[in-house]
C-alpha cells in the first residue's frame, strides 16, 4: 500500500537529460509513480530510442529534443507544450556534463561549457517552467546538484563551482517562487554508476578510493535516486523547500 502522498498520477513531468543516466532513471521512476513524461535531450535519434524503452513499460511519454543552454531553444520548448496543452507540473534539472582536468589547464572556452550545461541551463529551464507553474500556483522544480554541491576535488573545479551554483540557484528560486505554491529543492548525488564516471570506475586506484571513502562501501546506481526524485516531485514535500537531499552513500556525513 503506497501512501498516496507519493502518487504522482495526473502530472506531467520533464526531466532534462533523460536519453540516459541519472536523468533516464528518474524519468522512468516518476513514471512508475503515475506521472507522464516529457523526456529530453539534444540528439533526437538517442531520444526517440529512450522514449520508446520508457513506451514499452506503457507509460505516456512525449519527447523534446532541445539544447538546455539554448535560451531561444528552451522558450520555443515550452511554447510548443503551451500549444499541444502540456502544463509541466514537475521540472527536474538534469542535464548536466562532467570535464576533468586541472585548473591551470582548464580553457575559458571548457569553463563555459560546464557552467552553461549544469548551472544556467537550470536557471533558463527553471524560469520558462517557474512562468508557467507561479500563475497556476503549484509546482515542482528539482535541480540535479552533486556530492560536490558542497565539497571539492581538483581536476573537476568548474563542475563543482556549477554545482555548488545550483544548490544556491535553488534556495534562490524558493525564496523567489515559494510564496507562489511552487516547492524547489535539489538533489545531490554521490559517486554513481553513469557513463560520466565510467573513466572513474575503471581507474582501480579511483574505484577503491570511492568504496574506501563511502560508509556505504560502494557506487551508488541510478535508481537509487527515484525515491528522492519522487519524494520531492511529489506533494510528500509540500512543505519542504529550497533543500538539497544528498544520496551519496554517506559520504558528505562521514569523514
Ligand atoms: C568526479 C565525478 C563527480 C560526480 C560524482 C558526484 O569526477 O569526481 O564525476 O563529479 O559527479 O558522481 O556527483
């Protein structure tokens, strides 16, 4: 018996970046949890191939292929689900890059590009959505922060600069839009089993570091993180706002 708190039957979810990964394994969580999809990514071929896994399991999914960073892209996005009469009740913020190299090394050029994807890609999907949800009086903005929201490892700066952006982009947005019935929290993954971290997974000094330093003594797997996406997705969290829940297999708490 699921305490209907968590239904989310009856709303509409995007989650950007859900061709694959964590963005993939929170699309198809919420949908088990009653919610109807819009899935995104910028390759359309990659996208229409997550859709149809997704519409198999027969769920309700609809796709968008825009680029997050793409301000003209994202406003023609929600203009064309105003125009089908989608109302985005839930927006996760996923999508995001990951660059590793030493900051001495590290091009303006690739300081952009992790800034844009994994912070004001969240800032412009938020806003398009915040537009829609502030006059309706509800919604849902969940942006996809990290381990590293708030702490650091070199070779990774600009990432952890985006990412400790978006925890505060997201106390940010609820001191903005709470007022108006909207709940916006974060999520903060730890060390996950994604493409992103495979490079990570196969360095076995890396990998032991990762088991050594979790108190859970392993990687965590995407869908570890569908119970926090729908929690906060879902009127459980009404009263919860501009929070980050970290799901990094107790790593930020130990030492
Ligand atoms: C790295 C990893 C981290 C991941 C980790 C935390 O290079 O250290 O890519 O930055 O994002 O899963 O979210």
């Amino acid at each position: 018996m699921t305490n209907p708190l968590f239904d989310l039957t009856g709303r509409t979810a995007l989650v950007t970046g859900s061709s694959r990964g964590l963005g993939h394994a929170m699309a198809e969580g919420l949908a088990e949890a009653g919610a109807r999809l819009i899935v995104n990514g910028r390759d359309e071929a990659t996208l229409a191939e997550a859709a149809e896994t997704l519409r198999r399991r027969g769920f309700d999914v609809t796709e968008a292929a825009f680029d997050v960073t793409d301000e003209a892209g994202v406003v023609a996005a929600f203009q064309s689900f105003d125009a089908a009469g989608i109302e985005v009740d839930i927006c996760i913020n996923n999508a995001g890059i990951q660059h590793r190299q030493p900051l001495l090394e590290f091009s303006l050029a690739d300081w952009n590009r992790v800034i844009s994807t994994n912070l004001t890609s969240a800032f412009l999907v938020g806003r398009e959505a915040a537009r829609r949800m502030v006059p309706r009086g509800r919604g849902k903005i969940v942006n996809i922060g990290s381990l590293m929201s708030q702490a650091a490892r070199k070779t990774v700066t600009p990432y952890v600069v985006a990412k400790g952006g978006i925890k505060l982009l997201t106390q940010g947005m609820a001191a903005e839009w709470a007022a108006d019935g909207l709940q916006i929290n974060a999520i903060g993954p730890g060390y996950m089993l994604t493409e992103m971290n495979e490079a990570l997974v196969a360095n076995e000094t890396f990998n032991a570091w990762v088991k050594g330093r979790t108190p859970a003594g392993r990687w965590g797997e995407p869908r570890e993180l569908v119970g926090a996406a729908v929690f906060l997705s879902s009127s459980a969290s009404d009263y919860v706002n501009g929070q980050i829940l970290y799901v990094d297999g107790g790593m930020l708490g130990v030492l």
